[in-house]
C-alpha cells in the first residue's frame, strides 16, 4: 500500500498519474482566482456569468458519457497525457475573451478537454492500483487539491499585483505544457483490462446511489471553485488577496485530508466516511454563508474543505469495483452526473444570486451538500 508522499513518489506510475491530477487541477485554481477580472472586464451581472460557466457544463456533457467507449479503444495512461495537455491549451483562450459568446463558447472547449481529462485520469489511477496492488486514489485526489491550492494561492498574489490575466494564464499553461510532455513515457505504460463496451451508459442498481451523491457533492465543490473568491470580494467584502484565499484555503484542507485517505479509509469504512465528512463539510460552508466577512468564510470554505477531502476518493473509488461493471466504465458513469452537478453547479448559484443575493446562491450548495449525507445513509459500498 502506498500510503505516504514518500512511497508514492518512488513509484512512477503513481507519480505520473498524480502529477496529471495535479496539472488538471492548478489550471483551474488560476482560472477560479482570475474569475473576477474576467467578469469586471466583461462588465457581466452575475446571471450573465452563470451562462458563461454553463459552457463548462455543455463541454463535459459532450465528452464524458463516452469516455467509457474511448477507455476501451485506448489505454487510461494514454488519453490521460492526451487530454491533459488539450486541456492547457484551452484554458487561455477563456481569460481573453471579448464578449460574453466568444467567453461562453471557449468555456465549453475547457469543459469537454476537462470532462475527459477527469475521467482518464481516475481511471489511470484504478489501472495502477489493481495493477500493483497498491492504494492511491485519495493520494491523486490529494495532488488534484494540491494542484488547486497551489495554483489559486499564486494567481492570488499575481492578481493582486495587478499582472494582465491573458499573460498570467499564459505562462502558468506553458509550464504545465511542458511538464506534461515529460510525463508522456511513462503514463504510455499504463494499460488497463476495459473490455469494450457501449459509448453511453446510463447508472443503474448500486452504482446509482454513488453517482446521486457525487451529483451533490460536485455541485458544492464546482460552486465553491467559481463562487469563492466572487463571494467574499462582493458579499463578504473582502480584497483580491482575501478573495483568493477562500478557495486556497479550501484546497489546503481538501489535500491534508486527501494525503492521509488511503489510510484512514481502509480503518474507518467508506459508509462511516462518507456520513461523517459531509457533516463537516455542510457546517463550514454554513458558516461561510451565514456569516458574511472575509475571516469566517476563509474559515468556513477551509473546514467545508476537510468535509469534502474523502469524499469524491471514496465514491470514484467504489465505482471502479462495482461487481460486473469494468473499473473505466463505472467511473464513467458516477464521473458523468457527479461532473454535471460540478458544473451545472456555478450557473445554477448565479441565477440563484441574481434573483435574491449570493447568499442564499451558496445556501443552495449547503442543501445539497446536506441531501449528499441523507443519501448516503441508504448506500453501501465496498
């Protein structure tokens, strides 16, 4: 079992995959802190930029239902460094944007390379533990969130120094370009047995249960990604520094959390997991909502982070064991409706804040979060 960073980075299979998770997820930590400059430059209300993050929406639904179909045609490894480095490419085009279409239509280019991407990658994962025998699923979730805090901690600074966002995202995709090119041997290495099956898959029997919780939980974690830093700059009132840390912070308690998963979980049971996480997780964010000033919701988005650290880990996870169903196939699947709910999620909260305030647009995200505990009281998983 590789259960600690040390171990897992000797192995380069796991290294290789976490450093995927990583690269996905430090593109997306800079476009969520540069969120509100695109939105200020653009002069958008808040309905306005819910329909441009609902092109992150289309893009996933697009491309995710079949990526079980595509897993089958070509190795996990191999669409992993594909799509990843698709993914880079497109996540500059957004920031220079000159108008609410070309944003929305460039947006739904991120959305399908990340869908796939997300996918791929978790089922890399599954290929490697069952390969070597070794446990490494929250450990890649952990890079994910390390990946995110990394990178919304430094387009915190970089935006607070007034640097032109179109330059910032330009460099920070260059450098994940070229890491991602060194990555390319080994992850052509990594094989899985996904026998070939249908492009489109609908969840059905146990693995319906996960894919309705991580369609909650990803609500709440794609709101928190797009909203955070809106939230506490215009409801909380806080500055460009403190916006970006609303979300830093949530991604350095979701990586702590994720670092000591493969061992805590194996302990503890998935079923107690998930119940006792989404408590956490439902109580920071109503602190964050309930008490508007910038210190509580950074502590609030923090401690929902620890919450929601397991979670996602768990449920991918068991999708990926779920008798009679091929580990790529039945990530898939729960990938596909957990992702809609993440990216449904944001257009859904900026509807919510232009018809009352932002406030009661996140309280969306505690309900749900709260439904995601309910549902998991009713499924069981291995």
């Amino acid at each position: 079992m590789i259960g600690n960073l040390s171990s897992y980075f000797s192995h380069a299979p796991s290294r290789a995959v976490g450093l995927v998770f990583a690269i996905n997820s430090f593109m997306f930590g800079n476009w969520a802190a540069r969120i509100p400059d695109v939105k200020d430059r653009l002069q958008l209300s808040e309905a306005q930029l819910g329909i441009a993050l609902l092109g992150l929406s289309i893009g996933a639904m697009i491309s995710m239902p079949f990526m079980g179909w595509l897993l089958s045609k070509r190795g996990a490894g191999q669409l992993s460094y594909l799509f990843v480095i698709l993914y880079c490419l497109c996540m500059v085009p957004p920031v220079m944007a000159d108008s609410l279409f070309w944003l929305t239509f460039f947006l739904v280019l991120v959305g399908l390379t990340n869908g796939a991407t997300d996918i791929a990658m978790n089922a890399a994962a599954a290929a490697v533990e069952k390969k070597y025998k070794v446990s490494i699923m929250s450990t890649s979730h952990g890079m994910w969130s390390m990946g995110s805090m990394i990178g919304a901690g430094i387009a915190g600074f970089i935006a607070q120094k007034e640097v032109h966002h179109p330059t910032h995202m330009i460099m920070a995709a260059g450098l994940m370009l070229a890491l991602s090119v060194l990555l390319v041997a080994t992850l052509s290495k990594i094989k899985d047995d996904h026998e070939a099956g249908k492009a489109f898959v609908l969840p059905k029997g146990p693995i319906l249960g996960l894919a309705l919780i991580t369609f909650c939980i990803l609500i709440a974690e794609g709101a928190i990604a797009d909203w955070s830093a809106v939230f506490i700059k215009n409801a909380a009132l806080g500055n460009k520094m403190e916006a970006s840390l609303g979300y830093a912070g949530f991604s350095l308690a979701m990586t702590l959390g994720r670092f000591y998963g493969d061992n805590v979980i194996p302990k503890y049971g998935k079923n107690k997991i998930l119940k006792v996480c989404g408590v956490i997780a439902t109580l920071g964010l109503a602190l964050a909502v309930v008490i508007s000033s910038p210190l509580p919701a950074i502590l609030g988005f923090t401690v929902a982070g620890f919450g929601f650290s397991l979670m996602i880990p768990v449920l991918f996870s068991a999708a990926a064991t779920v008798k009679g169903i091929a580990p790529g196939t039945g990530i898939a699947m729960v990938a596909t409706l957990g992702y809609v709910g993440f990216l449904i999620g944001p257009p859904v909260i900026g509807f919510i804040a232009e018809e009352a305030n932002l406030n009661y647009g996140l309280g969306f995200i505690v309900l749900m979060t709260f439904i995601a505990v309910l549902l998991s009281a009713f499924t069981k998983t291995k």
